[in-house]
C-alpha cells in the first residue's frame, strides 16, 4: 500500500485520479471525512453535539463555518478530528484489505498522514510538492475563503518542506499538469517493473 500526501491544494487528487485512471484503487481520506459527516450518521451527531451552528436547516453541515471555527482554535480542531479521524482510518482500512485480496495497487490520499502518524501502514510515501506561495494562491482560490484562513488552514498542517524531507518519492506540481502527469505516469510504470521482478 502506498500512501499518498501533500499539503492542502498541493494537487494530490489529480494524482490520484491519474492513478485510478492508470488502473489503481485510490482510497481519499478527504472524501471519507465528508461521509462521516453526513447527517444523521453517528459522527454528525458527535458534530451537533459539540458544533450546533454549524448545522444547517436541512441537517447538512456548514463545512465552511466549521473550516472557519476549527481553524481559529487549535483546541477545537482536535476535538473535531477525534470525532472524523477513527471512521476515516476504519473505512481506509477495510477498503484497502478488500483492495488488496483482489490483487489491486491500493493507494491512500490522506492530507494529514505524518500529522496522525500513520507513516508505518506504508511501504512507501508520495509527497506532492508545491511552492507555499502556490499554493495558497490555489487554495484561496479553490475555495474561495479569504487569505487570512487559508494561511491558518495551510499553518494548521506540517510544512510542505518538512514531509518532502520524510517521503519515499516526490512529485513536483509546481509546472504544468502535464509535467506532473509525466512523473505518476513514471511513477507507476516503476511500480509494475517491480511487479515483474
């Protein structure tokens, strides 16, 4: 199982879906999060209990004020993450134990994979490298929330610099999308060399 990481807006999803694209299962930690908080489940209700503005009239939750509250409050922050965390590491598991019985390339998109210490479920790590200026251009702009958030959001993770440090592979996304297609394409020509061996 390979783990796949990066910043926030550091394009880790389009690695991801050229991996799928290229035949890999390509489980996203982000997406899992967001189903965990879907409503009525029993982390929304968790979400509710502690975070009751943040629910909206039709039951849905305000990803946007909760960004906004969580990021302001470290304290907050943890609080949230205990709640999503243990569903997103239980669905990462189980999918990944069914993709490899069926003999697929598993590979995890988890933003926060050296912050939650899961390095050791990985025989290697693809870091996604961004310039910091780059990125919170992108983020500002994916998002649309204002710069002062996206610099909390962005200090909230583990520098970019320091996860390039501790990766098995860097994938460099500060150029084109075909520049960066060009290095996952390599990337998994290398993987079934290695199969063959």
């Amino acid at each position: 199982m390979i783990g796949i990481t990066g910043g926030i807006a550091s394009g880790k999803s389009v690695v991801g879906q050229r991996l799928q694209k290229l035949g890999a299962l390509v489980l996203d930690a982000d997406q899992l999060a967001h189903q965990a908080a879907e409503p009525f489940t029993a982390e929304w209700r968790r979400i509710k209990d502690v975070f009751p503005e943040v629910i909206e009239n039709d039951f849905t939750v305000n990803r946007r004020l909760l960004a906004q509250i969580v990021f302001a409050d470290p304290q907050k922050r943890r609080v949230l993450e205990a709640i999503i965390h243990p569903y997103v590491r239980f669905q990462l598991q189980r999918k990944a134990a069914r993709g490899k019985k069926e003999g697929r390339h598993v590979f995890c998109e988890i933003p926060l994979l050296y912050e939650v210490g899961c390095e050791s479920w990985f025989r290697e790590i693809w870091v996604v490298y961004v310039e910091p200026r780059i990125q919170l251009e992108r983020l500002m702009q994916r998002a649309q929330i204002s710069r002062d958030l996206a610099q909390k959001m962005i200090a909230s993770q583990l520098p970019l610099e320091e996860k390039v440090k501790k990766a098995t592979r860097i994938i460099d996304n500060n150029f084109s999308l075909e520049h960066t297609l060009k290095q996952v394409d390599a990337l998994w020509e290398g993987i079934k060399v290695n199969d063959k061996s």
